[in-house]
C-alpha cells in the first residue's frame, strides 16, 4: 500500500508550535515502532490570505482531498475577515467536500491536573462528545439570510441519511471503548426533541439505529439538561452523539471540565477521509512565545495514527497511536509537566521533550 500520505497545515498563531511538537513526536513513533509517514507541509489560513487574498495555496485543497490523512494545526486570526465578515476558515469547506459528518471530541481528565470540579470523581471524566460535522444549524453557513435589516434567518437540517452514519460510529466508539476496558458501553442521544421538529426527527433516527445495536446501552437527553449534568456528574457519561451547533458548545464546555481547550483533540471522521486537529484556537495573544500546550495537538496526532491504523489493517500504527496517547498520559502522571494553560510553566518544547522522552521508554508491545 505504500507509506500513508498525510496532508500537513500548521496554520496561523500557535498552530505551527503545536505542529512542531506532532511532527517532533512523529518522528520519534517512526524510530521507535519502524514505520514511515510520507509528510507534505502545506502553507494557508489568515496569514496566507492577508498575503495572498486565498485561504490556501493552489493545489493544495485537492492534495489534501488525495492524502490518506489531513493534520491540522489552528487556523485564523481575529483581525483577519473575509468579505462577508466571517474568519478563514479552509477546513470548514473539508469537512462539508470531503464529507467528514462525525467529529470525535475527547474529554479526559489527565493526572496530577488541576482539578477543576470540586469532586473528586472528576479525576474520572473520561468521554466522548461526537458531534454531527456537516448539518444541523451549520448547514446554513454562508446561506442565511437578513430581510430589510429587520429578520434574520438560518435553517437547521436534518437527514436521515447523514444521522444513520452518525449514529453507527456513535454506537461503534462505546463498543470498542468497552473492548479497551473504557467508558459504560452507553450512548446518550442530546438534542431539544421537545421544542423543534428537526430534534424529533434525529431521535426517531436514533431510537432506529440504538435497536441495530443492542449490545450497547443507550438513553436520551434534552442538551440544557445534559449541559447542566457535565458540569455536576460528567463521570456519569461516555459517548454522547449530538446535532453540529449544540456539540460545537458542549465539546468546550468539556474542555473546560478537564482544563481547557488545550487539552481538547478533535478527528473528523468520514467514509473516505479523515481530517484531525485540535479544537482550539490560534492563540494569537500567546504565538511565539514557547508557551502553547500541545497535548491536544499530540491526541488528535495518536488518533490520526489509530484511524489510518484501522483503515489500513496495519497493527504497528495502532501500537504507535497507543504509544503515543500513552506517554502523554505518563508524562502528566509523573508530574513532570504542567503547561502554561493549566497555572503550570512547562513550555511547549519541553512537554514534546518529555513525551518523546517516554516513547522512547515504551515497550514493544505498546
């Protein structure tokens, strides 16, 4: 099949410091489980357009479209706008081409971090917000429209046929969640049923698929309720599957729980291409400064690693991924790091350090 082939964007701001830490961490995974990923860095985001007046260069939408994997690193600035006032934002059109309709959000409570619930069982958060990438309220970006500077108006859709692929990965993540001695073997369903025709739609859809997959427990909640139940009970949950707007909110809230958006990975996952970066920002107010923390850089790069592993029936890039997200974990657990995010000083580099650190460490049968 040849050496997989991955897209690289580091981006705008603190994109291309955290870009530095997944490739430095890449390179260590190669040496240590003996593999090779075919790597093309790729300019673009508000920066690029400032120069250039395009969000990315010629070519290389379509060269992300061909790669087996795209790595993001953060893109836009506050300062820069497009003519119709919104940010550069290049890989919003990726998702809605490329058809990357589930965007996987991690919430984990790593080690020794500071504890932001007052609970001790907050220690135990580790879920997953999937959120629906395509549709829902989203699907009216760039088509909304203002009647005689009076009404506004955006539309949320629904199909029957993007929910049905949603819930099946929705269904297979607390599945194999369970394998890996992880999460409650449950999927919640959050939506607001109760209001909107649209909500009800997705929970019949829902409601059909959770009979296919009867091995995984499933349940149901109205989001004002299931935001207020992440923060007094998070631990209760494990794979929570929601429309685009209400998943975009309630993944940085989770976030929030565990740190902050440093801490929060993201893969947008469809059929045929897969697109991985963390959820935060460019950080403008902090680029250069060596203080960028990199562990959702580094957990979006483990489940890039873990998605072309799958993909390919290729066990060492599995290893690896796991490896990875491993000595991420490790090197909280040891105490050896604290970000800047988290009231710590360990800087970018010297997170990457330790985490390359204990790759190197890792057994083989990592």
């Amino acid at each position: 099949m040849g050496n997989p082939e991955v897209a690289v964007f580091p981006g705008d701001g603190i994109g291309h410091e955290v870009m530095a830490s997944a490739l430095t961490t890449l390179d260590a995974l190669e040496r240590r489980f003996n593999f090779r990923l075919s790597r093309t860095v790729y300019e673009g985001g508000a920066a690029y357009y400032r120069k250039s007046g395009k969000d990315l260069p010629d070519g290389a939408f379509e060269a992300a479209r061909a790669a087996d994997a795209i790595l993001f690193g953060a893109m836009g600035l506050p300062d820069v706008r497009l003519p119709d006032g919104t940010e550069v934002a290049p890989h919003l059109r990726m998702r809605e081409s490329f058809g990357l309709f589930a965007g996987v959000r991690p919430v984990k409570k790593y080690p020794n971090t500071p504890r932001v619930l007052a609970d001790a069982r907050g220690d135990q958060v580790d879920l997953i917000v999937l959120r629906e990438s395509t549709e829902g309220l989203f699907a009216s970006r760039g088509r909304g429209t203002v009647e005689d500077d009076a009404v506004a108006r955006d539309t949320m859709v629904i199909t029957r046929a993007t929910s049905e692929k949603l819930f099946d990965v929705a269904f297979s993540l607390a599945r194999r969640r369970r394998t890996q001695g992880v999460g409650k073997n449950r999927v919640t369903c959050v939506d607001k049923s109760n209001v909107f025709v649209s909500m009800a739609f997705f929970r019949k859809i829902f409601s059909e698929k959770a009979r296919e997959h009867a091995d995984v427990k499933h349940d149901y909640a109205y989001v004002d309720a299931a935001a207020l139940d992440l923060v007094r009970k998070p631990w209760e949950f494990d794979v929570l599957v929601m429309e685009n707007m209400l998943a975009d909110i309630l993944s940085d809230l989770g976030g929030g729980l565990v740190g902050g958006m440093g801490m929060a990975p993201c893969a947008e996952i469809g059929l045929e291409h897969a697109l991985f970066q963390p959820a935060h920002g460019s950080a403008p107010d902090i680029a250069g400064q060596g203080k960028a923390n990199p562990t959702a850089m580094l957990v979006s790069t483990a489940m890039m690693l873990d998605w072309l592993g799958e993909r390919r029936g290729d066990d060492v890039l599995v290893r690896a991924a796991r490896a990875l997200d491993e000595a991420v974990t490790q090197a909280y657990a040891d105490a050896a790091v604290l970000p800047y995010e988290l009231g710590g000083s360990t800087g970018t580099e010297a997170f990457t350090a330790a985490v390359v650190e204990r790759i190197a460490r890792c057994p083989c049968s990592c």
